[in-house]
C-alpha cells in the first residue's frame, strides 16, 4: 500500500509542463504548498520548489499505524533524495524520468498516456482553492493538478484510503536555497533508478 502510494505520488510530482528553452517540470517558478494527509496515513507535508520544479524539497510528517515519521524528499535535477532527519539515514537515486522528459514534444499526450497505464482518464476541470485543475479520474480514485502541481490525490488500494489535499498555495515567491542542500552528514543507500515503461 505504502509503496504504491510512493509511487503515484512520484509520478504526479513529476508529469507537468514542457519548454523549449527549459525543463519545467511545473509550470510556476517557485512556490510553497502545504498539504494536509487524512485517511489510512494522517499529518502534514510542505513542498518547496524553485526553477520550474527542477529543485524541490517535501518535508513530511505522517502518522500511520500509530507510528509519526519525519522525512525530507529533496529532488535536485535527475537525483532524489530521500532521508529520515532524526536518524539521519536515507536513500538516494537518479530519476531516468527527467532525462525522458527533455525528449518529450508532446507532455500532454505523454501525461495521459501514462496515467491511463495507471487507469485514470482525463475527466474535465474542477476548481480547487480557487484553481482550475485538471481532473483524472480511476479506479482506485482521481488526482487534481494545477500547473502540474498537486492540488488533491483521494486513492482508495485495497480498500484503505488514503487523501492529500493543499490547503494553502504560495507561488511565485522566493524559496530560500538552504531548503535545497542535502545534509553532509546523512548516510545514503544508493537505489537503482526506476523507469515507466
């Protein structure tokens, strides 16, 4: 279950919005969302992104099971990040999404073909906190995006549910760069790269 929500989170993170001139993975410069958890995982999580999204970092505090986690997903480029700030452990890889990405003309054709491998279809718009988002509906649930940001992601798997939802968007503000530095001190396992194909 957890594994499956990691993995459709990574993938709405990451499908947006395409340039000539450059990779935006978002299609706002930079910007602050908090998000809200409820359901089977319940807490908070904050993205912070500049560049188009080509520099990220999501810090979390979920509960599940009655057990609270704090970890910090940093996404830098092609290379993720992902550690535990108490432990200070983590792991870390490189995303071969990004570098398929530059190849791509067509991101909108590209972003339904791969939430249709998922089972979700484009299904309109819908406003959110005052956005228009797009829509995919599947069904395991549907997803929310505005400008390739996640607005809202409700997925029941294996008839547990799971909701994220913002509750408070900041775009086009300056994010401070030290969000973006991984800690020195953080003792990373390197994970093999992942695919979608």
């Amino acid at each position: 279950m957890k594994t499956c929500i990691s993995f459709l989170f990574c993938m709405f993170v990451f499908l947006s919005a395409h340039s000539q001139d450059i990779l935006k993975i978002y299609g706002i410069k930079s910007g602050t969302i908090e998000y809200k958890h409820s359901g089977t995982n319940t807490g908070t999580s904050t993205l912070y992104f500049d560049n188009f999204g080509q520099k990220s970092a999501n810090y979390m505090v979920i509960t599940a099971q009655g057990k609270t986690q704090k970890s910090w997903v940093i996404s830098l480029s092609e290379m993720q990040y992902i550690y535990d700030p108490v432990t200070r452990t983590g792991q870390k890889m490189k995303n071969p999404l990004i570098e398929g990405l530059k190849e791509i003309d067509d991101l909108e054709k590209f972003t339904e073909d791969m939430y249709a491998k998922m089972g979700f279809k484009p299904a309109g718009n819908e406003n959110f906190l005052g956005r228009d988002c797009r829509v995919f509906k599947g069904d395991m649930g549907k997803v929310l995006t505005w400008n390739g940001l996640l607005m809202l992601m409700e997925m029941t798997v294996m008839g547990t549910t799971t909701r994220q939802e913002a509750t408070k968007v900041d775009v086009k503000v300056p994010v401070k760069a030290s969000l973006f530095e991984v800690p020195a001190d953080i003792k990373f396992t390197e994970l093999p790269a992942f695919g979608f194909e």
